[in-house]
C-alpha cells in the first residue's frame, strides 16, 4: 500500500490494531505500516501511548490536509485579502488543540522533513500550499505523479529562490509588457488594443514558457489565444517587429500582401523563429484566431499534432501546444471541455497543452458569480486529472516559478497542465469601456493598485537587487526603441505586411482555385493491389463471420471485375492515395466501422479483440493510414482536424459528421475557420466534410446535412461543395481534393440508404479512367425527344431515374448537378445545348422550398434559362417529418410531378389549414407555361 493512499484511508481503529499487530512481530504488517511505525517510534523514544499516537496520526491528517485544500487559503487575489481559514484546516478537525503547538512530531510524509514541531509543521505547510501559489492536485489519482509534484513543491516550500541575474531578467520582462500597452496608449489614443494592463506577468510566464520548453528540447510552441494582451505577446514573445504592429494602427493602414478581406490586428496570428538566451532555437507559431472565444483550442491541438505526426515526434515533446484563456470563457465555453477531452485520445493526443488563464476575475461586465457555478474558473479541467497551479500574478516571481515547474510537469508525464494566473483588468473590456458602471467596487480598488512594475521594482530596490538607475535605465532603453520604431514606419513603411502564406510545406500549392478538370483515374494493377490488401489478415486473424463473408464477396467481385459499390469505391480511393504516397487521415463518430455499417477499415479478431488495419498494410513503402473513432463532439474535432489540415497540406484529412445535420454542432468551425481563413489569415485547408445527406423517412434529424447553409456560405471560391451520386464520383472527387494544384475544404454530401442500392455502383473503368464530373448529363435519352428536363443533385436522382424507367418515360431528361460551388458553369451550358429543344426546365429537390440548393441555384440557373420552375416538398419548419409513411408518400408525389405534373409545386402530405400564404422565391416572376424556352448566352 503506498504512503498516500494509506493516509487518505486513515482510520485510527485501523492504525492502532496495526501499531499493536506490529509490535508483536513487525513482520506482520505491511511495508508501508512498518516503516511509519519504525519513524514514529524514533520520534516518541519507544513509548507510544495511544493520545500520541492519535496526534500524530492527526498531524499526519493535516499534512493531507494543507495539501488538498491548502489552496483556499492561499493569497492569490491582488485586489483582495486571502481567506484567514477554513474549518476543515483547523486544528480540531485533525484531533489537534494549540497545545500540540510547541510538541515535537514525525513529520515524515511532508517531504525533505522528519520531525518538527506543530507549529513549524503549519508554517512550512502554509508557505507551500498558502502563499502566493495554491495547488490542486490531490485529486490526481496516479501516485508517482502526485509524488513527483510533492518533491517539486515541498522541498523548496513553492518558494523561488531566484539569482539577481534572474530578477533583472522578470523586471525587464515586466517593463516590455507595460510600457508597450502605455506607447500604444499614448501614440495611438483611443484605438482598441484589449490592454495587457493589470496581468502584465503573462509576459514574463509566457517568455519562461518559451525557455524552458526549448531547454528541454521542445522546438516548436503552438500558440492559441483570444483578445486580451494578444498584441503584447505578439511583440514581446512571438518578436513581430514593433514595425508591423504599428502600422496596423495606423490610420490609413492597408494591408499590402493580402488577398481576401483581412482580419482585425488583434485576430491575426504571427510566427517566428526565436534564439532562446539559453541559446536552443525554436519556432512559435500563434494562430489566427476568430472573435468566439475559445474556438481555437482544437484548431491548436490539431495543428501541433500534425506537426508531431510529420516531423515523427512520437514522444510529443518536440512540439508543444500553448493555450491562453480567460477565465469567463475557460468557465463557459463548452468548447474547453471538449478541447480538454481531447488530450488522452489515441487519434488527437498532444502530448499535454499548456494552459495559462488570464484569470482577470471578470469577463467583459460579468462578474464571476455569474459567470460560473464552480469556486474556480478551472474546475473543468479537473476531470483530466491534471495539476492546476493558481497563482497570484502580482508576485511574478511565483508565476515564474509554477511556470517552469508547469512545463516540467508537461514534458515529464505528457499531460496537460494549468496555470491560473490571478490578476486583474486595469482598463475596461477594452479601452473605450468604463468598468465602474457595473464594477464600481473593484474599480475604486484597481484605481489605487500601483502597476506591477512599479511593485516589483521597489521590491527589488528594497532587497538591493538592483538600483533605482538601473531600472530607469532599462525603461529607457525600451521606450528608446519603440519610439525609433515608431518614426520608422512614419519614413518607410514595412515591406512584410500580413501573414505569410504559402510557404514551408505549403510552397508550390496555389491560393487560387482553377477550375480544369484533372485524371484522377488509377491503374487497375493498383486498384488490384489495394483491393487485395483489404481482404488480406494476418493468419489466423478470425473476423466476425458476417465480416469475413463481405470481404470475401467483395474480393471476388472486384476479381470478376463486377461493378464497385460506394463504400469499396471509398477503400480503394484511400488505398489508391496511400500507395500514390499521400497520408490518409480519416475520424469522426463510430467511422472505422461507419455509421452505416459500410466501412469496416478496421477489423477485429473474434477471440483475441486485437484490430488490423487492411489500409496501413498495403505496401511497405505506402505513406500512413490513421482511421479514428472520434470522442461524441463535432466541435472540437471539426477544429481538430481543420488545425490537422492546415500544416499537413499533403495529407487527405477527412471528417465524417454521423449524420450530416450534427455538422452544425460545429458550426462556429465551420463559420469562422472552415470557410472564411483563407480570407481572413490566407490559410487555406483541403479538408474534407463527409456528411450523410438524404430523405429517407428516418425523421427530422437523420435526412438533411443542412446544404443550403453550405451553399449560403460559398463565395470567392472559398470551398467546394458537392453531392456524387455514383461511387466512381466520389472516388474522383476524393482524389481531386489531392492531386490539384490548390486546397480548399470540401464539403461532400454522403449517401446512407444507396450505400446498398442497386443501382449505386459503378463499373471498374470509370475507377481506372476519366474524373470528377461536375455535371452528369443524361446519356441515356434521345435529346431530340426531350421536352422536360430536371435538374436535380443527390440521391432524388435515383427515386426520378427508376420511376422514369418503370413508366417507361422518354421525353425527360435528368440532369445531376454532381458540384453546386464552385458553380459548374461551362458543363451546365453543355447540358442546355444538347436539350435545347425541350420546353420545360424545373429543379427538383427532395428538400422543403426553404432548405436544399434551390434557393441558391434559381438565381444561378436563371442566368442561363429564365423560364426554370421548381418542384420541392413544401416550405417548412423542421426538415423533414417524422412519419415515415407520409415521407413515402411525398417522395412519391414529389418524384410523379416532376416526371409529369405542372410545376412549380410545392409538396405536402397534410397541408396546414391556417397557415398564411407565402410568396414562393419566383412567384410573379414566373414565365408562361407555353413560353418557348430561351437560353441565355452568358
Ligand atoms: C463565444 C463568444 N461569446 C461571446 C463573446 C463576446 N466577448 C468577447 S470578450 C468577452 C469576455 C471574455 O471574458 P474573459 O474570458 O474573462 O476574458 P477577458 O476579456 O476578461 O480577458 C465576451 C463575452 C465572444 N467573443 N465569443
Ligand atoms: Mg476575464
């Protein structure tokens, strides 16, 4: 039994059967038990009656107790005093009176001390855990991890024992971080900057951050972090020249290498390559990031564990990611407990983040009795079981000190670890706010706090560590340079503006979309290769029958060269890219095996439960195959794998929402990364979204993956967004996303019920030849027959197609719209020349008139056929109904007018009586039905 855990379970009845069991033969108890008996006896001289023994026990119980709850009393707050006790600290709950005071103990579990009296013992037990420093920790329940922070922290007594060399270096630090908050506050009056001011020991944190994290190999840092102080840590940790950041202050400041709108100065991400003073070098690297706090976490997870995966990092230790939160948004973004979530996953481990809280005990106006239902901000990441290190950020030197000991902790046992730094908010939200509105009391306080230079200076000062010139030296010297940078940018204006795109793995890859179709065809001989190594197992692996009977008849299929169903066409897409030398990384819920039951990229061994992964065993020399399950999130893993895409441009890097309409479960992704970085911080990214689309009767929540809000969000070429209707379509449109020239997300309607649809399957040659069509025309009409054509994209085809066969219909033409963005122009033009004879033109859509792409096609269409009609299922509030028999029986209708009835018609089982009539997109726009049809020339 460990030491620790014995103590926890303290039971005096227990202790005493022990004391007396151990005294008739000491070989009778425990390890544990003996060595705490042999110390106690040594430090009672032999004679044990049993009141000693209850107070010592007790003084044991206190040791335990300073240090699960030490840290309520610790002195963490400036602006207020520390809490003078608490009741399960004082002496009676541990059996004790202050008449122990001045009795001599063993003191043996506290470590680096064996005997002291009561009153020593609550002395060193205060500085450790009650001081400027309070430290959760207990709950972790790994015991050598709880030791190792024990001899960290109680050896020393939390205290920083720093050299004069060292505090000069925090002042210096201190004095970056002020007086650049006062240069832009005087130079630049009045402009939001989200001051630093009142938290200035981030800077100090953050710098020995960088240092140490190098000393102990680490070459690169991952930054995220929202508002507050990012222009500080811009200039004096990630080095952005003071050049730069001044000019974005600049009245007339326009950005001159950029493409797209651009973001604010205090959104914009930085990186640089830093020489420490230790003399390692490393690379830092702050992503951009948006408004929503707290978005970026995963984006930064993702992003370092590419870099990890890439430079072959499996010990994570090269690369680190760094996240610096707000105590408001720590406490009340679901996003955190997410990211945290994230951080003992197989698939998007990081080897352990460093989180730092600028815990200015406010958010914006809110205080943190509203803010949260926690005592402290960072409860949540207490379900990780990492330490949490609180600390008062007015004694810099303790911020240092929990700081060095955090990144140990990190590079130690590679789990996350927390700094929360207490401190305060010397402005308003930002500099045009005024705090006393709704804070009058911390204001008033916060008004005669003296800035933590000034405090620190004089300590210094006092101690003799450095002179009063010194410092004006230092100040001057600082403000020296901001000023020549200053007048610098007044004269030359700098030539680097804005983020620098497109370089290190990214160089050779375009910013711009081209829109020309590319091969995407594989050999056979390669498709034969893969197709076999998905039915190949390592011998005696014993799949579940029904497993093994689908790869078998899969194998012998594809041997007979039968035609490819969609989830084979997928596995040999895959395969095909690995062996080409492109990296596969695929996660999301349930996805190895898929949703659908149509995956299966992994199998399982019946007895043993041990997995195999066909796709990572095809060729030796094939690049890497990563499947997950992800953790029940879309948030955070959409951000995870979005940050995975940026620094991996080479890799395929997929998403599979279960069904489409959880993707908006990430929305905040999607809108503020997902379409818009590459405009506002010209990153792009080649993810892909796999969204299973589709009205199948299964109810309001499994039939739509919500593609007009996709469509809504298409502009500038900024993704694509398309709905393959055949296997061999979306084989091509995987292999596209990496075989041209550029990267933008690709957001894929994916199919559930025609996984296993009969007429879902392709013939092998359209896999070995050919690409991506935009635009399926109709091979199979006469186009001199044609009189109606319907436009149509995703799985409605099929229901049109078959009922257009059924009835023997041979003047309908169906057109599938296989890329809705970028809108395929040329290809659609094709289509309205080969059925220029026909008379009528209607979309059909499976979806309601206010969702699917109708709203975006009709002003598309329009510019090519002004007459074009529609015919959808009715307006509606839900997607979709949640009978199934009234599904059919629109579907059925839905599919009946398109071939033949008059549109536009709306469809709906069960019309609503009351409802107010509403105008259509195109009512009293719409042409006469005898109207000779008339093609646009564009
Ligand atoms: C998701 C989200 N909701 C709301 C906001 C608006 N907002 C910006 S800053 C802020 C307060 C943040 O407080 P805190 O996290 O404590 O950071 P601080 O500004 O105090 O440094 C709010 C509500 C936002 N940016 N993002
Ligand atoms: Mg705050």
């Amino acid at each position: 039994m460990s030491g620790s855990s014995l103590a926890s379970r303290w039971n005096l009845d227990a202790i005493e059967a022990a004391y007396r069991d151990w005294k008739q033969d000491p070989d009778s108890v425990s390890e544990s038990w003996r060595h705490f008996f042999e110390g106690f006896e040594l430090g009672q001289g032999a004679t044990a009656p049993s009141d000693d023994i209850s107070a010592q026990t007790g003084v044991v119980r206190l040791i335990y107790g300073y240090r699960n709850l030490g840290h309520y009393l610790a002195q963490l707050d400036p602006l207020s005093d520390a809490r003078a006790s608490h009741p399960l600290l004082e002496l009676s709950e541990f059996g004790l009176t202050p008449a122990d005071l001045d009795r001599s103990f063993a003191a043996a579990p506290f470590v680096g001390l064996t005997r002291a009296t009561l009153r020593e013992l609550i002395d060193v037990l205060r500085q450790t855990y009650c001081h400027t420093i309070g430290v959760e920790y207990m709950h972790i329940l790994d015991t050598p991890i709880r030791r190792w922070l024990q001899e960290r922290m109680e050896k020393g007594r939390n205290l920083p024992r720093f050299s004069n060399e060292k505090k000069h270096w925090l002042l210096n630090q201190l004095h970056y971080a002020t007086l650049f908050e006062r240069f832009l506050h005087s130079r630049f009056v009045g402009q939001k900057r989200f001051s630093l001011e009142g938290a200035e020991a981030l800077i100090p944190i953050l710098e020995t951050v960088v240092e140490r994290a190098a000393s102990s190999g680490a070459r690169e840092i991952i930054l995220g972090m929202a508002h507050r102080g990012r222009l500080n840590v811009l200039a004096n940790i990630l080095r952005k020249p003071y050049q730069e950041l001044f000019a974005e202050f600049e009245e007339n400041y326009l950005p001159q290498s950029q493409d797209g709108d651009g973001d604010v100065k205090y959104h914009l991400g930085f990186s640089s390559d830093r020489t420490t003073a230790g003399g390692a070098q490393i690379h830092l690297s702050l992503s951009p990031n948006p408004s929503h706090l707290e978005a970026v976490d995963p984006v930064v997870e993702g992003r370092c564990r590419a870099k990890q995966w890439l430079f072959r990092d499996t010990e994570r230790r090269l690369g680190i990611p760094l996240l610096i939160h707000g105590d408001a948004a720590f406490a009340g973004q679901g996003l955190v407990a997410e990211t945290l979530n994230l951080s003992n996953l197989q698939g998007y481990r990081t080897g352990g983040t460093i989180h730092v809280i600028v815990n200015n005990q406010i958010g914006f106006t809110t205080a943190p009795a509203d803010a949260r239902s926690t005592a402290y901000c960072t409860d949540v990441a207490k379900m990780i079981q990492v330490p949490i290190f609180h600390v008062n950020g007015e004694d810099p030197e303790a911020a240092v000190f929990v700081t060095e000991l955090a990144v140990d902790f990190r590079q130690t046992f590679n789990r996350d670890v927390v700094i929360d730094m207490y401190c305060y908010r010397r402005h308003g939200h930002n500099e045009g706010d005024e705090p006393s509105f709704t804070q009058p009391l911390m204001y008033h306080k916060i008004k005669d706090r003296p800035p933590l230079t000034e405090i620190y200076t004089e300590k210094l000062i006092l101690e003799g560590a450095i002179t009063a010139e010194e410092t004006t030296a230092m100040t001057e010297k600082f403000e020296g340079k901001l000023q020549a940078a200053l007048e610098e940018i007044k004269t030359r204006p700098p030539e680097h503006m804005g983020m620098r795109g497109f370089s290190g793995r990214w160089r050779g890859l375009s910013p711009h979309v081209a829109h020309v179709p590319i091969k995407t065809g594989v050999a056979l001989s390669v498709l034969q290769t893969v197709s076999d190594a998905l039915a190949h197992r390592p011998e005696s692996f014993e799949v579940h029958p029904k497993i093994a009977k689908l790869i078998e008849t899969r194998k012998r299929d594809f041997d007979e060269r039968k035609p490819v169903d969609w989830s084979c066409a997928e596995l040999l897409a895959f395969g095909s890219l690995v062996v080409e030398g492109v990296p596969v990384r695929l996660s999301g819920q349930d996805a190895r095996r898929g949703t659908f039951s149509q995956r299966h990229a992994v199998l399982y061994d019946m007895d043993s439960g041990e997995s195999y992964y066909p796709l990572a065993s095809i060729a030796p020399d094939q690049a890497p195959f990563s499947i997950y399950d992800s953790l029940l999130s879309e948030a955070a893993v959409l951000g995870f794998e979005f940050g995975f895409s940026l620094d991996s441009p080479n890799s395929l890097v997929l998403w599979e929402a279960q069904f489409g309409d959880f993707a908006n479960g990430a929305q905040v992704i999607i809108d503020q990364f997902l379409v818009c970085s590459s405009s506002k911080w010209q990153r792009d990214s080649g993810l892909v979204l796999l969204l299973p689309h589709g009205y199948e009767g299964q109810g309001p929540e499994h039939s739509s993956a919500r593609i007009e809000r996709f469509l809504q969000l298409c502009g500038e070429d900024n993704i694509q967004v398309c709905n393959p209707t055949s296997p061999s379509q979306y084989f091509h449109v995987l292999r596209r996303q990496m075989k041209r020239g550029f990267r933008k997300p690709l957001i894929l309607m994916t199919p559930k019920s025609f996984l296993r649809h009969k007429l879902v399957v392709s013939p092998i040659d359209e896999l070995t030849d050919g690409h991506f069509h935009e635009v399926i025309g109709d091979s199979a009409v006469d186009p001199d027959a044609v009189r109606r054509v319907l436009f149509c994209s995703g799985k409605v085809y099929y229901d049109l197609y078959e009922k257009r066969a059924t009835e023997g219909i041979r003047d309908v033409a169906l057109v599938r719209i296989e890329q809705l963005y970028p809108f395929p122009l040329d290809p659609l033009r094709e289509a309205f020349q080969r059925f220029r004879k026909a008379k009528e033109w209607i979309w059909v859509q499976e979806e309601s008139l206010n969702m699917g792409a109708w709203s975006y096609m009709e002003p598309r269409l329009r510019t090519l056929i002004s007459s074009i009609k529609y015919v959808s299922r009715d307006t509606s509030a839900s997607p979709a109904t949640g009978s199934r028999t009234i599904h059919v029986r629109e579907q059925q209708e839905l599919v009946e007018i398109a071939l033949r009835g008059a549109a536009p018609h709306l469809v709906r089982a069960f019309p609503l009586q009351k409802r107010r009539p509403e105008p259509g997109p195109n009512d009293g726009r719409l042409q006469d039905q005898e109207q000779a049809v008339e093609v646009k020339p564009v």
